[in-house]
C-alpha cells in the first residue's frame, strides 16, 4: 500500500494533535499531584509541530494553563498561522516554492 504526501500529512498531524491533547492532560495530573512537571516548551513544541487543535482542546477539557497569557494568546496565535500557511499552499496547488 502506497501512503500519498497527504495521507502522510493527515497521519502525522492527527497524531501530533493526540499527542499534544495528552501531554496537557498529563500535565494536569502531575500538577495536583505536585509532582515533576512537562515543560511549557514542550507543550509548546508539539502545538507547532501541528498540535494546536489538540493543544487548545486540552487546555479547555482539563482547564489547564487557561490562566497564563504565553498559552491563552500563544496557542491560539500558533493554530491560525498554521491555518494560514495551510490556505497559502492550498491557493498556491500544494507548491511551497
């Protein structure tokens, strides 16, 4: 079975968003439980590895990091670059260049 650059794409953007959805719920369990924590560049890390949907879903499910301005701008600010880089290469036929 041949995986097209799309299908690639799709796979790679669902996990990065489970990926990030989790990693802010595990941060959340750590932090009651006061214990070593996922670092905010992490989090931040995967939201621009294409997790942002997930990052931004996991912030409100487990209400968490919703009080700290880096996360309630930054994440959102990062998904609609994201969208906008996604409507630049779909107006331009997928060419980056």
């Amino acid at each position: 079975m041949k995986v097209t650059l799309m299908q690639a794409a799709l796979i790679w953007l669902a996990a990065a968003n489970l990926i990030s959805f989790a990693l802010f719920g595990w941060d959340k369990h750590l932090a009651k439980r006061e214990k070593w924590r996922v670092p905010e560049r992490t989090l931040f890390l995967w939201a621009l590895l294409g997790g942002a949907p997930g990052a931004i879903f996991g912030m409100r499910l487990f209400r968490h990091k919703t009080k700290h301005k880096s996360f309630t701008i930054g994440i959102p600010l990062i998904l609609a670059a994201q969208a906008l880089l996604v409507i630049w290469l779909w107006m331009r036929g997928g060419k980056l260049f």
